[in-house]
C-alpha cells in the first residue's frame, strides 16, 4: 500500500468518525446561545452611553473662545421652590438629585437653594420637610458638597403678613439653622445674628455667595444696607469675578437699586415657577439674573403664547442650574431638564461684555425671542 493510499484511507476514516458523532446528536450543530442581559444591565449601558454624549457635548469637544471647559475651577448647581411636603416631593427630589450627580463631570463645590425648601412649615409643627430635604442632599452628595441656602418669606418663613413676619422669620430661621445642620453653614463669614436677621455671605471654592431674605413684601433697609456693603467690600478687592447672589422673590426695585451697582453680580430667583425653556428666564441691566424653573408645580401653562405641558405634568416637572466658572472668571450655565433627564443649552457670561452667547443668537426683539421647545433647543445654542 503506497502512502497516496494510506493518506485516504485516514481521510476517509475521519470524514466516518464525523458523521457517526453528527448522526449521534440528531444531525444538528447548535451554537452556544449569547448571554441575555437583564433590564439593568441595559439601563446602565445606555445610561453610559448618555453620560459619555453629555461629556462629549460639552466637555471633550466643546469649543468656545469665552470660556474654557477643560479648566473648570468651581461647580455649584442651583435648584428652587422644593416644595417638600407636597405630594412625592420626596421622591421627585432623590430622582432629581440623583440625574444631577450622574452628570457630573467634575466635582460638585455647592448646591445653592433659593428658597421655598419647604411648602407649609412652621417651627411648631412638623419638622419633617427640612430633615427629609436635608438627609435627601446630605445622602446624595459627598463631603465636598456645601449648601447654601436663602428662604421664602410665606412658605419657609410662615407667612405674608405684616404685623409679626419679623418674629415668626426668625424663628423659622433658627429652626432651618439647627436641623440642617454643619454642611449647610460652610464657609459661611455672617454671625449667627445676621443669619436670624436673614442674609448670609459664604466663601466657596474662593467664590463669593450672598443671600437676603425678604419681609412682608419688600426687603428690610437694614438687610439692604448689608448687601451693598458687602458687594461692596468683595468688589473692591476681587473687581474681575462674579459674585453669586440668591434671594427666593425675583428681583424688585428696592434691591435692583443696590445690585444696579455691580456689574459682577450673577443673581438667582425662583418663587415664579416659570420653566425656564423660554429665554426670558435670563434677564440683563447692569447685573444678570436667572429665573429658576423649580422643582414643583407651574404658576402658568403658557409661556410666550405657547403650552409649557411638555415639560411634565404639573407635579412632576424639576429644573435647575449648573453653573461652572473656568479659571478666567467665565461663567457657563446649563440647564438641567431633570423630568427629561436631558441638559436643555448652555449659555455663557463673558465678565467683559455681560452678554450670553445664546441670547446673542436670538433676534433682537424680546418680543420676538422664541420660546425653545424640548427637542429644538440643542439646534437653538
């Protein structure tokens, strides 16, 4: 036998070695069936894919010559009218905060509160809507996190009228100062009296905050007297940076009067529960101020003519501000959809020119300025 011979015969003696086996099985190869994924396996793969389109967007590719998102030096978010002890405020809070955070790309320095943390409270009744606001934000957020907060005159600080406003802030005052506790205090310069008197300074980050709180339908002189002596003081020593300022009633003439003064002030209000897709939300004299949507209900279904409802039903809408400055006193404002979980534009405040890039975009009517719908706003920055 040549070894042609015994080559086939081995070939042949294979190819029957593998038929007996095929025959053995039924005749079928099955492939090994691919691992399914669980429905949290998925949510976290597309959650990943978010965040890394969120950082993308506005971090590795973003490009503008006004500000510098690779040298970020502060992040605060500002968020409004919380409204704790409404129906599931409790929930719609922690999904709130929790979006926030899985947006982060650098570290949290402040959430700035401004005003309306709680819908009904009075220092003899229940306690429950500042200690569940407080262990929400304090569960959230590390360490590095400070608050700081200003109060609402009616629902924070129990009540609109006249005769005994003063006395009831007060006590108020001295309730939200002992339950929240050390985190809500950091880098605070007032005394303990100023915060009971309602108006605060902090350092963080190396940023100034202020916030005032209003009395029975404007602000005291005396609280007036403080913030342009305070303004004044930062100013002086620190003219090239913005300085964060927070009252809970949007701005009225009497302090409009002080903050016409500094062209540095970055001012945030809620109180209106105005969702802020409508770029009236930003406002520019001589200061800037931003109008916080709010984490509750509307005060209004139309806003410029058109249905706000897109933004959720009316207790489940939630918006708020993330605020970043780069280390040449630039400031980049997002706003976060938290009902959308999605980041409507950004807009930038250039110190030298108050102007920001979106509202340059717009025509110059404010008449004219467009109300920017949910999915139009991205192709609107």
């Amino acid at each position: 036998m040549n070894s042609i011979t015994k080559r086939l015969l081995v070939v042949i003696m294979a190819c029957c070695i593998f038929l007996v086996a095929l025959s053995g099985c039924g005749g079928d190869i099955t492939p090994t069936p691919e691992p399914t994924m669980t429905p949290e396996e998925l949510a976290a793969i597309a959650e990943q894919e978010a965040y890394d389109a969120f950082k993308k967007q506005f971090y590795t590719e973003y490009r503008n010559e006004n500000f510098n998102s690779s040298d970020i030096v502060l992040t605060f978010a500002v968020i409004s009218d919380i409204h704790m002890g409404l129906y599931k405020q409790d929930e719609k809070l922690q999904d709130s905060m929790n979006f926030l955070k899985s947006r982060l790309v650098n570290k949290l320095d402040a959430i700035m509160l401004a005003g309306d943390i709680t819908n009904s409270y009075n220092a003899s009744k229940d306690e429950s809507q500042i200690t569940i606001t407080r262990d929400i934000l304090l569960n959230t957020f590390s360490e590095h996190t400070a608050f700081f907060y200003c109060l609402g005159r009616g629902h924070d600080c129990g009540g609109y009228e006249s005769s005994g406003v003063q006395k009831t802030g007060d006590e108020q005052r001295k309730k939200f100062y002992e339950l929240f506790g050390e985190r809500f205090r950091v880098g605070e310069t007032q005394t303990y009296e100023e915060t009971i008197e309602g108006y605060k300074h902090a350092v963080i980050g190396g940023y100034n905050f202020l916030a005032v709180d209003m009395f029975a339908g404007d602000y005291s002189n005396q609280s007036l007297k403080w913030l342009e002596n305070k303004l004044k003081d930062i100013t002086k020593a620190e003219p090239d940076k913005p300085v964060f300022v927070t009252t809970h009633v949007p701005v009225t003439a009497s302090i409009s009067k002080v903050l016409d003064k500094f062209p540095q002030v970055i001012h945030f209000s809620g109180h209106d529960h105005t969702p802020f897709n409508t770029q009236r939300a930003i406002s520019q004299s001589k200061f800037t101020e931003l109008y916080n949507g709010g984490m509750a209900y509307y005060r209004e279904t139309n806003v410029d003519s058109l249905s706000v409802l897109d933004n959720g039903n009316n207790f489940e809408y939630s918006q708020g501000f993330l605020i970043e400055v780069d280390r040449n006193n630039n400031v980049r404002v997002l706003r976060y959809d938290m009902y959308y979980k999605d980041i409507l534009d950004n807009i930038i405040h250039e110190m030298d020119f108050l102007i920001f890039s979106c509202i340059s975009k717009c025509k110059e009517s404010l008449d004219s300025i467009p109300f920017l719908k949910h999915k139009e706003i991205l192709d609107n920055i």
